[in-house]
C-alpha cells in the first residue's frame, strides 16, 4: 500500500473531525493549511458557491440550494474551519502560502459574516439581482451536447430556485432587512423582459440560436425543442410569479430608511461590510474625513483646468457646462462604441513601456443589455469584456470615456483580472475578486492614463479628475447615508456639485451605495494604497526603480487584501525593484 503523505493524512483527518491540535502534530504549517483549505474548497464546490471548469464547462445540472437550512450548515461549516485556522502557526508559513493564508482568512470571515447577518435573505440591491446575474449563465461557451443538455436542466429548476429566493426574501421582510424602498422602482424590468416575452426572444435561449457544427443536426433540434418547452413552461411562469410578488408584496413592504446602520444589528452590519470591502479595520468616522480631505484636494486640481482652458465662471458653471454642450456627447451608440475602442486601442500603443508581462486573454466590447441599462452604471470590465452603457446618450460624457475605458478595459479591469487568471500553481480560492485591490487597481490606471499621454485635452484630463471626484466622494457619500443620516436627496446634491456625473448616472449611482453598503469604499482606499505603495518604491529605489517591474509585482499577486500588497512590495523594495517575471 503507498503511503500517504502528511498533507493528505491531515486532509483526512480535519474531514473526519479530528481536533484541530492533533491535525497540527500530523503535518508542518504548509501542510496543515493546504489541507485545511483544500478540503472546504472541495466542499464549496460541492455546495455550488463557486464555479468549476471541469468537464461540465461550468454548466450545471441545476441552480444552487440556497435554502435557510443549507445556509445554517453553510455557516456552521465555515465558523469550524475559521477555528481550524486559528491552529496554523502563521509564522512558520513559507512565504507563498503566508500570502495564501492572508486572502484566505478574509475571504473566509467575510463568508461568515455575511451567513450571520443573513445577507441571503437580501439577494438584490439598485445594481443587480439574482435573476439579472443568472443571465450571465448563457453568455458562456457552449461546446458539447452535454453543455447544452445541463442548461436545460437548469431552465427547468428555475421554478424550484425562484421560490426559495421568495422564501428568503419573505423572510428578510419579516425581520426588516432588505434594500431601500427607493432604491427598488424600476428595478423588476429584467423580471418583465422575461415575463411579457416569447420564449425564442428571451436571453436565456440565445445559446440555442447559433449551435456548434460539431453538435448533429438531430441533436440541435431536440435541444432547442427542450429548451423552448422549459423557457416556456418553467422559466416565463416563474418569472411572471417572481413579478408579481416584487410588485405586490416586496417593494410595497421594503424598509423606508436608508442607513445600513438603520437595519437589524446595524452597526455591526456596516462595520463587516467595511472591512469585506476595503480589507482594514477603518471606522465610517475615519474613512468620511479622508474622503473630504481628497475632495479638497481634486477640487484644486479642477481648478487648474479651468484656468487652462479660460473658462470664465465657478465650478458649478463650468459643470454644467460639460453637462450639456452637444460637442461632449456621442449622438449614436456606435459613436460611444467606436470611440471606446479607439481609445483601448491607444492603450496597446503604450502597453510595453508600462508593462514588461500582458496578459494572453483580449476582450470584446459591447453594450449593456438594454433590460439592465437604465439602472446599470455607465460601464463595467473583466475576462474578456468591456460593456459600455449607451442608453440616455446625452448621460454618456465623452471626455469621461478615455478614463471609464482605462479603469474597465485595458490596463484595468479587462487586464488585470486575466494575468491573475493565469497565473500557475496558485489556489482556486485566489481567483476570487478583493474589491479593494481590484477597484483600487482599476482606478490607480486611470491615475496612469496622464502619464500614458491617453488624456489628449484638458476636458479629458478634467474627466479623469471627474472619475477621481467621484471615487473620493464615495467615502463622504457612503458613510453619509449609512452612518450620519444622510438623505438620498443629500447624497446626489453632494455628487453634483463636486463631479462632472450626468444627473441620470447621479440617481442611479446613488441609489447604488444605498442599496449596496460598503462596496463604494473600495476604490479610493485601494489606489491610496497601490499610490502610496509606488511612492515609497520610487523614494527608496531611486534610478533603480523600474515602473514595469512595479506592475509586474503588484498584478502578479492577484487580488489580496491591502496589506498583503503593501507587504509585498516592501520585499519588493528590499529585493532592489526586480520583478517577477525578470532575470
């Protein structure tokens, strides 16, 4: 019999409930964490919390229990393996798996914490809701018979996973825990794009429309028959049921106040949802005065443009202004789509000055579905897309464009989430998204973009600092409504007078950070931090300091919490600027 290594005892035994001291005596430090996240990873899968590319594409037979009872053992499961890690020596880590052990214990609290404040029975705010998110279902590739036979199936539980959603959320009404009555208006037209629709036209059959060649003729007609029968019978239904209850039950019933801090254990709720999404232990009091303090600082920076191009009159003039001249404003969507993709383009033209290593993914650009645009911010990035909002045109800034493009596309969002992608010989658990880093990062390169030379007039330049503005606003506006008592109406004077935003991106973005707490935080804080990273290497490094090797090293770790990345560049500083991909 071969034996087994320590790694693979210590997995069997935490499985079996071993306690955690007689797992640590069985393995060294490495081998003990692996163990530990190896086997809830296994397990996560199995509970459908994650996707796998397995030999189903990632296209399951069903959709998620998501249940009150799953959720309990979900929790239960999640706080023993939070003990487990309390076990593991962090000291006697290896340096990569130190890193590992960072990500991992923040992505773990923040699952429990977000099973313990029930965040299941809220699965919707003013941006996105489950049934928008399954959408994103049909958009991947379908290749085989059995991809396509496992998304049928899937159409066919839609009833089943509609109605435990309706369960959680009748529960979330009980206890007064959902997302601000306002914040909700409008927001059922996914629900009606279904509901109201004939099955061939809804966006859960574009998969079937245009099959692989691969797949025989005989194959095709069955599925597309089987898909239309489900769409018909399950999907519609369910959507039309799912319509009626938001409209008749959910949003007349939904909490009238607005503050995070207003719901049950509120304070509490906003502090987890702090630290989920900036990874510090910040205070709202401590994040809202470093937001007015950056305000005043863009605000000075806004005014230099002004003097550049002579503009004769104060900062709400000049904003309105940019608001409606027609010379800023794309007349057709083509127009926005074309001039997004010009501007990518001009990225690549710089890419290799910035960036010794790119990623091997490249992205589309397409527009925002038309059932989400109206409620959708005006764009948004990651493997292999960059969707640009062109509905409400005269809300779509041209001279925001170059830094929207930067932060969604390349070398943001469309970037950087590839190269963490392809990195080699790292924990799946690492692929999941830190807002702080990612966000951080996304909003550092339209910082960059000035230095690339992408900003080819002040107005360009201005609707970067615009982007910034609205970033730092976010700290003030956030913890306004959620820790001070701020009103919606409050919160959008505070974004038009201090950014060049659309009135209509204005609503719909502040509607956001009511409906969604926390996660407007993560954006100015991340790049505080990646600047603040740059700045220390520059000082310390000197002529020695090579702003690819920066790149390299901070893209390379993927996403992690703020002070791994300030960790890891201190080592990068000590180790004399080399990056990771050079001799």
């Amino acid at each position: 019999m071969k034996e087994m290594s320590a790694a693979a005892v210590a997995a069997l035994m935490f499985a079996a409930g071993v306690p955690a001291h007689a797992v640590t005596k069985a393995a060294t430090a490495d081998e003990q964490f692996r163990a530990i996240y190896e086997t809830e990873w296994k397990w996560r899968l199995q509970q459908r919390q994650e996707d796998e590319e397995d030999d189903t594409n990632g296209i399951r037979a069903s959709l998620p229990q998501i249940d009150a009872a799953t959720q309990l053992t979900r929790q239960r499961y999640w706080e023993k393996v939070l003990t487990q890690l309390d076990t593991v020596k962090q000291d006697k880590l290896s340096d990569g798996e130190r890193i590992n052990f960072a990500v991992y214990r923040a992505q773990l609290a923040a699952l429990v914490a977000s099973q313990r404040f029930r965040e299941f029975e809220k699965p919707l705010n003013a941006d996105s809701a489950f049934w928008s998110n399954m959408t994103y279902e049909s958009r991947k590739p379908f290749r085989t018979v059995q991809d396509y036979t496992n998304y049928v199936a899937q159409l066919n539980d839609v009833p089943r996973y509609f109605q435990d959603q309706t369960v959680n959320m009748r529960a979330g009404l009980a206890r007064g825990f959902t997302p601000p009555k306002v914040t909700l208006t409008g927001r059922d037209a996914g629900l009606v794009s279904v509901a109201e629709a004939k099955p061939e036209d809804v966006a859960f059959y574009k998969p079937f429309k245009e099959m692989p060649a691969t797949i025989p003729a005989a194959d095709q007609a069955r599925l597309r028959a089987a898909a239309l029968l489900a769409i018909r019978e399950k999907v519609i239904p369910a959507h039309a049921e799912l319509l009626r209850f938001m409209r008749e039950e959910y949003v007349p019933k939904s909490n009238e106040t607005l503050a995070a801090e207003s719901l049950p254990d509120g304070k509490a709720y906003y502090q987890s949802k702090i630290v989920e999404f900036t990874t510090m232990n910040l205070t709202a009091d401590q994040i809202h005065e470093i937001g007015l303090r950056e305000m005043a600082k863009i605000r000075a920076e806004m005014a230099q443009v002004m003097a550049q191009v002579k503009f004769q009159g104060d900062l709400p003039a000049f904003l309105q202004f940019l608001r409606t001249d027609p010379q800023f404003y794309a007349k057709t969507p083509e127009e926005l789509l074309m001039r997004a993709a010009w501007i990518a383009k001009k990225f690549d033209a710089k890419a290799d000055q910035y960036f010794g290593h790119l990623p091997r993914s490249r992205f589309a650009i397409i527009p925002v579905p038309p059932e989400q645009a109206p409620f959708y911010t005006s764009g948004r990035g990651g493997p292999g897309v960059y969707l640009v909002n062109t509905y409400n045109l005269p809300s779509r800034s041209l001279y925001s464009l170059p830094a929207l493009t930067l932060h969604e596309s390349a070398p943001g969002h469309a970037f950087q989430m590839p190269i963490a992608l392809e990195q080699k010989g790292r924990p799946a658990f690492r692929n999941a998204y830190i807002s702080a880093y990612g966000e951080g990062w996304a909003l550092y390169t339209e910082r960059l973009g000035t230095e690339m030379g992408i900003y080819e007039t002040p107005y360009e330049a201005f609707g970067m600092l615009s982007y910034q503005a609205w970033r730092a606003s976010r700290l003030v506006v956030d913890t306004g409504i959620h820790s001070k008592g701020w009103t919606r109406e409050q919160a959008q004077r505070y974004l038009m007078e201090n950014t060049a935003l659309s009135a209509h991106e204005v609503e719909t973005e502040v509607d956001r950070y009511i409906s969604w707490p926390g996660q407007a935080l993560s954006y100015y804080l991340g790049q505080m931090a990646i600047m603040e990273a740059r700045a220390g290497a520059e000082k310390a490094l000197g002529e020695k300091f090579d702003i690819r090797a920066f790149h390299d090293t901070v893209l390379e770790l993927g996403s992690v919490p703020l002070p791994v990345l300030k960790a890891r560049i201190d080592r990068f500083i000590r180790e004399g600027g080399k990056g990771p991909y050079r001799e």
